[in-house]
C-alpha cells in the first residue's frame, strides 16, 4: 500500500514540478513594436533628401544634408531619393520642388523645406533635428 501511495504523489507531483519549470523558463515578450524600438530608436525618425539628377541646387543641399548626418547621426535614419520617374514621392510627402528635405518623426512629418534656389541654411536644418 506504502508503494501506491508514493507512485501516487510521484505522477501528481511530476506535471506540477514542470509546470513551475516551464513558467519559470517563459517570460513575457514584449511586443514586436516596443522591441524594435527599444533596439533602435531611430526606426520611426528619418530625414529624407529627395533630389533628381541634373538638379543645378541638389549639390548644394547635399552638402548640407552631409554634415547634417554626421552632426546627428543616431538620432534618426538618414536617407537620399532620387524622385527621377517616380512622382508618388511628391504626392506622398506634398512637395513640388527639388531638392526638399522631409523630416519624419514616429511616422509623421513633422517638418519639410524645399528649394528650387539656396535659401536652405545648415542652422534651418539643425533646428528641425532638435524635434527629435
């Protein structure tokens, strides 16, 4: 009988012990959205450049864009797009001229200035990177 009992209290107790195991092991995951952006917290702040070939001012702005990258690099994700062929740019971020610079902050465009001549200063675009 003292057999029954203790093979009894060995299968019973088993599946509790793993149990408590496997919650111990399993922790709560953050989500895929929160996670990503604790590992990279430029994912949702982007500078973009949008500029087409032959432009005679896109050179000028470039530069600018340049230094405004190294100045800023890590606060947001820095990207140049040639818009040559491909005016769903213009309809998607409202701008008519290049080269225009669009700032982007958690998906929303916080901010753009475009050009068709060299009024575009490097402290006109520091002061839209302190947003992010």
């Amino acid at each position: 009988m003292f057999k029954k009992y203790v093979f009894l209290i060995c299968t019973l107790s088993v599946p509790l012990i793993l149990f408590t195991i496997e919650a111990r092991l399993i922790q709560p995951m953050p989500s895929t959205i929160q996670a990503a952006k604790q590992s990279n917290p430029t994912q949702n702040n982007e500078v973009i450049l949008f500029y087409k070939p032959g432009c005679p001012f896109c050179p000028y702005v470039d530069s600018l864009f340049n230094q405004l990258k190294k100045q800023n690099n890590g606060k947001a994700e820095f990207k140049k797009i040639n818009i040559n062929g491909n005016s769903a740019y213009k309809t998607k971020y409202g701008f008519s001229t290049v080269p225009t610079v669009v700032y982007i902050k958690d998906g929303q465009t916080i901010a753009k200035h475009g050009s068709n001549n060299k009024k575009i200063k490097l402290t006109d675009m520091q002061r839209h990177m302190q947003s992010f």
